[in-house]
C-alpha cells in the first residue's frame, strides 16, 4: 500500500532546507556584495535627462553632470498648494504682504528668505493671514528689503522696509524655474530642466550640478590606478605575502609536529602556540610597535645588556625595510597558529598503520615527513594556503599600527584612506573589488596545481 | 540661520566679519553661525633667537629668511631645529601659507611658473634644514617642548601646550612673506542646523549656549580656539593663549596679509584637495620627481576635481563664474 503511493508524492524536504540557505545566500551575501561592487563601477546621477517641455514626461537628450549649458530661455511655473506641500528643494516661495507706507497700507511681494513667520506656521502656499517681520540682512551693503509688484525679482520694486519691520503675510506662492538649455556649441541638443539640477550664472549659461540616471563607468577603477599610492601599496601587498606565507607553512608544519609527537607534555604546545589566536590585529600591531618604536622594549633590553651605545631607529620614514621586517614578524607571530590548527587537524586524519608501516619499511624521520605526511597533508595545506593568502591580501591593522599608513601602504590600507580620509567611496569600492579578485585568482591558482599534482603523485 | 543670529544678537556681539563669511557667498542665506575661530602660527624657542641672522625682525620675516635661520642652526647647532608638521596639517601649509605667499593664490596658480620656482626654492633652500623626523610629526608641540626642534610651524591648538607649559622660553610669531605676500589661513568653526533636524529648537537651545561669552571664553582657556563673540572676559586666561594672541593679531594686521580660506564647494571631496597638495609636495620634495611634470599631473587632478564639484575660485583666487580654472 504505503510503497504504491509513494512515487506519486512528491518529495519536498531537501528543497525546503535548501530555501533559507538561498535566502541566506541572497540577502546577506549576494546582494550587499553587488551593491559594494556596483559603487566600484557605476555613477550614481552621472546624467540628467532634459524634458521637452515643462510639463512632459518625454525626454529629449541626456547631458553629463557638470557639462556647462546655455540657455535660451526660461518658465517659471507657480505650484498649487497640493503640489508645493509634496515639492522639495529648488521651490522658490513669494509672500504678499501687507504693511503702513508712507501713503497709507500698501501690499507687495516678497521672497520667502526675507521674511521671517511666526515658529509653527506651516510655510506652505494657502495660509491664513499671519504677522511676521522682516529678516534683517548680514554683511550687505544695503540694510533694506525690496519689495516687488509681482513675485519676480525683475520686477518693478514698491518700497524698501527695514529690518524687523512687522508686515501682514496674506498670500503666498510657490514657484518653480525651468530653462530651455543646450551644451554649449551644440544647439541641437536641447531640452528643458528644472532650476534645482542646475548651477547658473548670471550670463544666461549655468552647469549640469546633478543628474537624475546613473550610468556605467571605469573611471573609478582608472582613478584607482592613477593614484599615487596604487602601485607602492600593490607591490608591498603582494611582497608581504610572499615574505609571510612560505615561512608560516615551515614554522606552522614544525609546531604541528611538535604538537603530534606525543613527547610527554607536548599537548601543552597546543595552548602556547594558540595564544596569539586570541590577540587582535590591532592589538598585536600595537605590541610590535611597542617592541620595535625607538624608546621601545627591543632598544632598552639591548641597552641594558650593553650591546648598543644609543637607541637604533628601527621604525622611521627613511627606513621602509625596517617597517616590512617588522610587519612580516607581527604577522608571523599572530597567524601562524591559524595554520598550525589546519596542519594540526590534519596530521590527526593520518592513521598510525601508515606511519607505523613507513617506520618498519626504515623510512627515517625526514623520509617520513617528505615523502608519507607532507603528500597526505595536502589538502589541509590547500586549505590553509587559501586562507593564509586571503588573510594575507587583507592585512591591514598591522600596517596602519607600525607605518601610521603612510609610509608603507597596503590594499586594505587604500581602500580605507579612499573611505574614511577622501571621502571617495566608488574608488575604496574599486579598491575592494581588486582585493577580491586577487584573492579569487589566488584561489583557483591554488585548487588548480595542487589538484594536478595530486593526480600526477597517484 | 538667520533668525536664530538675530535672536542671538540681542544678548551678544558677533562680530560681522566672521558672520559674512556664514553666507558663503549668497545673497542672504546664512549657512552657520560663527562658533570660534583659530589660525596658524610660527613658534620658537628662545634659543633659536641667538642664531637670527643680525637685522631680521621676526614679526615681517620672510621665508628665505626663515630658511637661512634653519641652515645657520643645523650648521653651528649639527642637529636641524626647524620643523613642519607633515604627519599633521600640512596641507594647510601648502594651501594657505607657502602658495599664496610665492604665487598669490592657492588654486588658479597651482601649476604656474611660481609654483615650480616655489617647490625648486622649497627643495633646495628649506627642506634640507628641515628635521627630518618632520615626516611624521603630527602636532608640533610635543618636538618643541621636547627641543627636538626649536623653530615650528603649525596651528595654535597644537601649539598651545608648549606656550602653556613653559611661556617662558617659547615665542610665538606671524608667518613668513614670500615674493606674492605674506599668506595665512584663518579658519572659522561654524554651527549650522540641519533642514532635516528632528528638534531644531534644541539645536538653537545648544548654539546659544556655544556662543555665550562665558561659554567662548571655556574654549579660549582649553582648546586655544579663539572667540568670535565681543565680551569675552581674558582677564584670567593662560599665559600660552595670551602669547599666542600677539601672533596671532601681528599675522592678520600685517600691511602684506592674504587670507586665505579653507577650501570650499568640495562637498564630501574636501579631503581630496588636501591630498593633491601633498602629493605635490611629497613628489617634488622627498620622492625628487620633475616638478614641471609633477605640477601638470596633480594640476589636471586638480582641475578634474573642480570640474566634478562644480566649485568656483576662493580667497585668495578671485571669484570665478563657473568651476575655478586651474590656469
């Protein structure tokens, strides 16, 4: 009975475990991913689209931000008061107010920036009739405030108030500003665009100060390489790496194998050599400055045992050799356990017999080790070289600690400088992304050759 | 901002000058309200006076005057006493000090004829009597207190400690002249309520008590910001700031002053300017690259990036319609 029905039902568990990894996948790994990488390669408003009348929804051409225009003419349009509540900047208001002349009560238009209303009023078009003064004016020539017949400053000006002069607010209006516009030397492409995307001067030309379309680009990435710290920086990353990892792999297998030699105590090795897994990178390269800086521990021991006259300068701006020796020991002394525990878990998956059956054949130690443990280790040391070099890639803390991140510059160290001191997020995006891509090639160089040599040892 | 300054002038004394400034550039619309104000100076030990070359008065020295002092220390003293803060506000000191003083501006003459004699001048005539450790120094006190150097550059809030805690061997005094005139940078700190701020009348609250005079007067005595405000009581202030003070008036009254503002119009790209500035030093002086070539290369980044942002020229290039124009 049971055996009849089951093909027909089928089987949905596997794929409902699958979905929140998806989810997972998606939400927190796939999606903020692309949108960093996307900053590395993309403008945000790199164009701003030109109507072909003010109030189309058409679009003519697209102009690049910052491309100078001029412009043949231009619209104001008054805002209802549904539109205005909704508008944003780039609205200019107009009030009418009411105020005594010299010949009796008088009313005039005034822009909003000179007239300052009661708190709590709502500055929008339709307001009920409201006292409010006159803003007083800073630093110009003339103290007075120009009222207008109409809400235009071009037009003709009724009379002049004083700063605080208490005026009745009945009307008010907003408007907004729309030029006809071409890039200069080419009429042909034109197109209308509101007062609020533009930067304009007073000779009938302005600038595109902002799109609303982003577009495709490479020049992050170009800026990227033309930065002056691009190359210094790629080329101590990558010397780091080759100067850490050979000497991490010899030293990590050494601990390893200390750890494994079941000497009486050795399991205690496993607690010393995995204290520095617990230090921070910052911490760590704190400590080193501390050994290595010019009053720091290393000179005074060796003063105090009388082997130099006067502390040596290990860590200064002329001396970058120094700054990367002392890189290469604080890395060395903070990750190399990270392999150890790699090696570690992998010289455990060795079984006895194989050992046991090397040691009957007469294979002596180094016999052993090069031609029984290394090839049985390769795949925790495939393991181990990709996160080393990852690691590697990425030192960053380090750096900054023992350099100040000036002299001796990392990747990392690039991509935080573009972030944090320029301000340039799309190139410390770009910055990133090469991380990424050179731990990738890393990666797969890795799997690749390790992979063929395994197959060619078999 | 206006509003909150005309409530504010009821009960104190902004001085109009620094007010202006808030406006930068409009017709009436006041970005931020004046908060405290500071400014760059020279320092030195009295000990280095002994080695002034005779007739210079150290209120109108000039840079070659300065650096002649520098050769004379290293030479009788075998150590260099002057000292810049590279690890620190350099860039200041290209942007506000050294440019318009040889070129007479910061931006438009970036990559003029006077900018190249300028760095050629820098590199063989002042850097080379220049301590070395300048590289990383970040505020200058600390070498001068230390007498690691003698004669120091920088801005009086990282000056103010030495003045402070022996104002009797330190001296402060203006900046150099160069050819152009004798450029200084005074910087304002300003205080601006945010369109989108949740409680704008908490901020007002908050900046009135920043402007108060006793309130200017805390600043003065802790941070060496000086106030913007009349009023503020300096009956009881620490000798550093009173010696700074006198430096301070000498530079800006000096009868060959070109103020020159902090970049502006940059937006969120402030920091890259300052970075230009210094890449161009940094080639130049300590990586001996062609200062022709130099100069041409950090000028188009220059201009890439006015062009981008859209920032007209500043003090002390003049208005610009339109991007500023590296020329």
């Amino acid at each position: 009975m049971k055996k009849s029905k089951k093909p027909a039902s089928f089987n949905w568990t596997p794929y409902w475990l699958i979905l929140p990894t998806l989810l997972y996948l998606a939400f927190f790994f796939a999606w903020p991913m692309f949108q960093a990488l996307k900053l590395a390669i993309w403008e945000d408003n790199a164009l701003l689209r030109l109507k072909d009348s003010v109030n189309s929804s058409r679009f003519t051409v697209s102009l690049a931000q910052g491309t100078l225009v001029d412009i043949i003419k231009d619209e104001t349009v008054a805002l209802s008061p549904e539109e205005l509540a909704g508008a944003q900047a780039g609205i200019e208001r107009w009030y009418l107010l009411e105020f005594t002349g010299d010949s009796g009560p008088l009313q005039a238009w005034a822009p909003e920036s000179r007239i300052r209303l009661p708190e709590n009023t709502e500055a929008i078009g339709a307001l009920a009739p409201v006292l409010a003064t006159v803003r007083s004016k800073i630093g110009s020539s003339d103290p007075l405030t120009s009222v207008y017949v109409s809400p235009d400053d071009n037009s003709e000006v009724i009379s002049k108030l004083a700063a605080r002069t208490e005026v009745r607010v009945v009307e008010g209006v907003g408007l907004e500003h729309w030029y006809l516009i071409h890039p200069k030397n080419t009429p042909n492409k034109q197109g209308w665009a509101s007062a609020n995307m533009l930067q304009i001067y007073n000779d009938q030309s302005a600038r595109i100060d902002r799109g609303n379309q982003g577009q495709f680009t490479l020049k992050f990435i170009q800026k990227m390489f033309n930065d002056r710290f691009f190359r210094p920086a790629l080329l101590t990353t990558l010397l780091l790496t080759l100067l850490i990892i050979p000497v991490q792999f010899v030293l990590a297998i050494i601990m390893a194998l200390i750890i494994q030699s079941r000497i009486k105590g050795s399991g205690l090795f496993l607690y010393i050599f995995a204290i520095p897994l617990g230090v921070s990178e910052l911490a760590v390269g704190i400590l080193f400055f501390a050994i290595f800086t010019q009053n720091g521990l290393l000179n005074s021991s060796l003063e105090s045992l009388g082997l130099i006259a006067k502390p040596i300068t290990f860590l200064s701006a002329d001396n970058k050799t120094g700054i990367i020796i002392a890189i290469w020991l604080a890395e060395i002394w903070r990750a190399t356990s990270l392999v150890m525990v790699i090696v570690v878990s992998g010289l455990q998956a060795i079984s006895d017999e194989i050992l046991e059956a090397a040691e009957i054949f007469g294979a002596g130690l180094w016999q052993r080790v090069r031609f029984v443990i290394l090839p049985l280790l390769k795949p925790s040391l495939q393991v181990a070289l990709i996160l080393r070099t990852i690691l590697a890639l990425q030192v960053f803390a380090v750096v900054v600690a023992l350099s100040g991140g000036d002299v001796v510059s990392v990747l990392a160290n690039e991509s935080f400088r573009q972030y944090s001191d320029l301000r340039n997020y799309n190139v410390a995006a770009a910055y990133a992304g090469l991380i990424l891509l050179i731990s990738m090639v890393s990666a797969v160089i890795y799997l690749r050759t390790l992979r063929a040599h395994e197959e060619a040892g078999l | 901002m206006i509003d909150v300054v005309d409530d504010l002038s009821q009960s104190r004394d902004i001085a109009p000058a620094f007010l202006a400034t808030g406006l930068l550039g409009s017709e009436d619309f006041l970005y931020y309200v004046p908060w405290m104000q500071a400014t760059y100076i020279m320092a030195a030990n009295k000990a280095a006076l002994a080695y002034l070359p005779e007739g210079v008065d150290l209120n109108a020295l000039s840079w070659q005057e300065l650096a002649d002092w520098c050769e004379v220390m290293l030479e009788r003293t075998d150590s260099p006493k002057c000292g810049l803060p590279h690890g620190g506000l350099f860039h200041r000191f290209l942007e506000g000090y050294l440019f318009p003083s040889f070129t007479g501006g910061m931006v438009s003459e970036f990559k003029s004829e006077s900018a190249a004699d300028m760095f050629a001048w820098v590199k063989s005539e002042l850097w080379p009597s220049i301590h070395p450790q300048s590289i990383s120094y970040e505020f200058m006190q600390e070498p001068l207190l230390a007498g690691e150097v003698w004669v120091a550059f920088d801005h009086t809030a990282r000056l103010l400690n030495a003045f402070n805690a022996e104002p009797d061997n330190f001296i402060a005094f203006p900046a150099p002249a160069g050819p152009a005139g004798r450029g200084f940078m005074p910087v304002i700190v300003g205080l601006g309520i945010p369109s989108t701020a949740a409680d704008p009348q908490a901020a007002k609250s908050l900046i009135d008590y920043l402007t108060q005079p006793e309130t200017q007067g805390k600043v003065l005595n802790a941070l060496g910001f000086f106030p913007v405000v009349g009023g503020v009581d300096t009956s009881d202030l620490p000798v550093g700031i009173a010696i700074e003070a006198g430096a301070v008036n000498a530079q800006a009254n000096a009868a060959d002053a070109i103020p020159s503002l902090l970049p502006v119009g940059l937006g969120s790209r402030g920091g890259e300017i300052n970075q230009i500035f210094r890449n161009a030093f940094d080639r130049i002086v300590l990586e001996d690259q062609d200062i022709r070539m130099v100069l041409d290369e950090e000028g188009a980044n220059l201009q890439t990036l006015l062009n981008e942002t859209g920032a007209p020229c500043w003090a002390p290039d003049s208005a610009s319609q339109g991007p500023c124009q590296v020329n």
